[in-house]
C-alpha cells in the first residue's frame, strides 16, 4: 500500500454552488449524470466517506466530507490526485505550457513518467486525457499508455479555476494505492463506503478492465460483494454501483437495487455508447 497524508474531520459535509469542484479527469464510468440517483441513498449524517475504487471522483468531488479516504490500484491516477492536491500550482505551470499537437501528444505517451514527481505524472495523465481518443486511459500489460491522438476542435487542456478547487476539496483527503478490500480494515460503524468498481461486461466486448495492467475477473467481483455484505453487517453504510448484467443481479441477490439509466459516450467501441441500465445496490 502507497498512502499519503492525514485528511480533517470526522462529519458529512454536502455542498453545491458556484465554484464547486468537478472531476478533472474523463473516466470510463464516471457518475456526473446519474449523481441524483446516487445522492438519494447518501445517509443524511455519517462519519468517514470511503471511495475505494476512485476513477473521476465526481461522487467524492459533489460530496466533499470533512473526512475521507480515497483509494484505486492505478499507481498513476492516485499520484495524479496526489500531484493536484499538493503542488496544484505546478500542475497549472506545466499543463498551460502543453500543446494540442499530435507531434507532442505521441512524444507525452511515451514518456517514462513513473520515476518523475506527482505533479508531473498529473499534468502528463490529465493531458493525455484530455487529449486522447474519447477520454480514455488504458495501458496494455507492460503497463504503457495506448491510446491514439484524439480528434477535438479545441480541448481544454488546462481549467486552473477547477483544478484550484479539486486541490482545496483533496486537502481533506487520504489517497491510498490499494485494493478495495483494505477497506475493512479502516471504515468503523456509521461510515459511509462507495463502490464504484470496474463493471461487469454486458457483452464479452465491452469489458473496461483495462484501465490497469491487470483485469477485474468474476472472482474480484463477488469478492467485493462479500466485503460489501460483512461491512453491512458491522453498520457501515455502503452503496455499490454496477451493471445490470444478469450475473450481478444473481450475485447481489438479497440486496436491494435500483435500475438507473446512464449514457456512456466514453467507450472505444461505438456499439458500447448510448444509454444503458445500471444498478444502484445497497
């Protein structure tokens, strides 16, 4: 485990408006529009909020918990967080100086990024995101970035006004590089733990297990179930989102669910965007 820094207090703390933070990151997944849906099975008042497998962060960033531990096996993305809330400033620096230019964007993706420091590993992830093929981020075994040169008019490379709040929302925050199950090891009753893991495919091509070296197989997945049902049981709040594949409805048998309709545009293939259904389980 990779962990970084203390965060504040222990209490629930929602908030909206003018200047809120959004997720600085496209991931493969990301909860921005069925967040309604999701902020109907927030407790009203809990202790921690725990996010182990934390993507774009757009539940923790709507959130904002005086008091949260934020957690993802992707090495880079966690330092990309890490990068963002501890020299946000540098990362403004770095990314206003890159260019939208297939040249460049080929040169950052190969760049051996992992020996440099987190502000760097940020600006080079939140630039190739912001510029890669459909937002994607996706690494074959040996763990180097793929993803083609995207086509965009003009895309934004650097919003210094969000990256300035995500920094002021991270400060709060423990960042881990961890598996979901080190969860039980921290959340105490009345905590609050959101699962938002890799999906179970609806079709054996629409995997998105890529986003790591490594896959999410049918074992991790009913491993999860029975971490998310034992921390159930020592009254943690937990809320888990996956697809509506058959396998997860059998699996999450006993739970509740809710259907939620979500459209996913980030997707590789064009036959995997559009609407679809997805469960809420809690």
């Amino acid at each position: 485990m990779v962990a970084v820094k203390p965060a504040g207090k222990r209490r629930s703390d929602e908030r909206e408006g003018d200047g809120a933070p959004r997720p600085f990151v496209k991931w493969v997944g990301g909860k921005r529009q069925i967040l309604p849906s999701i902020l109907g099975h927030v407790p009203r008042r809990y202790g921690a909020y725990h996010e182990p497998f934390l993507g774009g962060g757009a539940v923790f960033f709507r959130l904002r918990p005086q008091r949260a531990f934020l957690s993802d096996s992707n090495v880079r993305l966690i330092r990309t967080y890490s990068g963002v809330r501890d020299d946000v400033e540098g990362v403004i620096e770095r990314l206003e100086s890159y260019r939208y230019e297939k040249r460049f964007y080929l040169r950052m993706r190969k760049l051996g990024i992992d020996s440099r420091s987190d502000a760097d590993v940020a600006a080079w992830l939140v630039y190739l995101n912001r510029t890669g093929f459909n937002g994607l981020y996706r690494v074959n075994r040996s763990n180097q970035f793929n993803v083609p040169f995207g086509r965009y008019t003009n895309p934004t490379i650097c919003d210094a006004a969000n990256l300035r709040a995500c920094a002021q929302a991270l400060a709060r925050a423990d960042l881990a590089v961890e598996g979901f199950e080190q969860v039980v090891d921290r959340a105490e009753r009345n905590d609050f733990v959101y699962f938002d893991p890799p999906y179970v495919p609806l079709s054996t091509t629409s995997s998105f297990t890529s986003y790591t070296s490594h896959g999410f197989d049918q074992d991790s997945q009913e491993r999860l179930r029975d971490v998310a049902a034992a921390l159930k049981r020592r009254g943690v709040h937990v809320l888990v989102s996956n697809s509506s594949a058959p396998v997860v409805r059998q699996m999450y048998a006993g739970f509740r669910m809710q259907e939620v309709d979500a459209v996913r545009v980030v997707n590789s293939r064009g036959s995997g965007r559009g609407k679809i259904a997805e469960l809420l389980i809690w």
